[in-house]
C-alpha cells in the first residue's frame, strides 16, 4: 500500500490487512519537508532530498538522507531533518520488491493524476443538479485518462510477488512460496 501521511489509512489498513508492506508516498514526502525550508533554499534542499529515493540500496539511501540532514542541521532547519526521518521505515519499503517495480511504489502520482483532472472539472462545476451527472462525468473524464495510464512494467513478476517473492534492495533473496 502506498499513500501518504494519513495516520488513517495507515490505522485501517493495519486492523484490515496486517500482511500488507506500508509504503509512504516520496512526492508528498517531499513537499512536506520542503515546506519547512526557506524558499530562497529549496531548490538546493530538493536536489538532494531527491537522490534519496533513487538510491541504488538501503545503505545508500540512508547516507544520503544523512547527507540531507546535515546540510539542513547546518543551516539551522532542524525541522526539514527531522521530518525527512519521520516514517523512516515506511519510506524505505520499495527495497523490499523487484527493482522493476521499484518506479511504481515510490510513489502515489500516477493513481493521483487521473484524479486531479476529475476533481478539476467537479470544482468547476461545483455543484451537479443529479448525482448520474457527475457520475456521467466523472467516468467520461477517467476513460479519457485511462488511454495515457502507464502499465506496469514487468507484469510477470506480479505472481512471484503476490505468492511472497522476498527482495533485498530489489534482488529476490527468497523465491516466491509455492501456492
């Protein structure tokens, strides 16, 4: 599951589906520490905020996250530092899969995206006069979406996955158990 700080979706999703790997959005991630950066500095703090999650392994993305915190601490933006490391562990999930889909779980942007255009014209409209109206387009809009929707890449490693493929830093250390 992948989302961003909701303390609910992580609540319900731990009393519905314990089994379930947590895996915390980068994007919003992002944003949520560049917000506790002066702006004149958030260009610098976002290049290296970043190549975090691009990290080749664990160990790196950590250095690098140390990286980050040090230049923050440095210039006295202890909070940005600080919640960069807030959900540590959720962040870091994605390790835990294929490389291939590691492009796929960083983040919740592209199930986003078709939304916002949605959610767009609904403002817009602001108030629909019958409910099958804005069922009408709201459907209409993410059928439209549905044609530009990237597939995921390497499809036939879902199974593995599903039947609890182990990965450490994308590479399978425990093949899929039988079915």
């Amino acid at each position: 599951m992948i989302g961003d700080g909701h303390l609910g979706i992580w609540a319900g999703l731990r009393n519905g589906s314990p089994e379930v790997e947590e895996q915390r959005c980068w994007n919003h991630k992002t944003l949520n520490v560049l917000e506790k950066i002066p702006k004149g500095q958030q260009a610098t703090a976002r290049a290296l905020v970043c190549q975090i999650p691009y990290a080749e392994t664990v160990r790196e993305a950590e250095r690098r996250r140390e990286q980050f915190g040090h230049w923050c601490r440095h210039r006295g933006y202890d909070q940005a530092a600080d919640c960069l490391t807030k959900d540590w562990d959720r962040m870091l999930t994605f390790y835990r899969f294929p490389k291939a889909h590691w492009q796929h779980l960083r983040t919740t942007n592209p199930v986003e995206s078709p939304f916002a255009a949605a959610r767009l014209r609904t403002d817009a409209a602001n108030r629909f006069k019958k409910v099958a109206n804005a069922t009408a387009v709201i459907w209409k809009m993410l059928m439209v979406a549905e044609q530009a929707f990237r597939c995921v890449k390497h499809p036939e490693l879902m199974p593995a996955v599903f039947r609890g493929m182990t990965c450490e830093n994308g590479v399978a250390i425990k093949p899929e158990v039988a079915a």
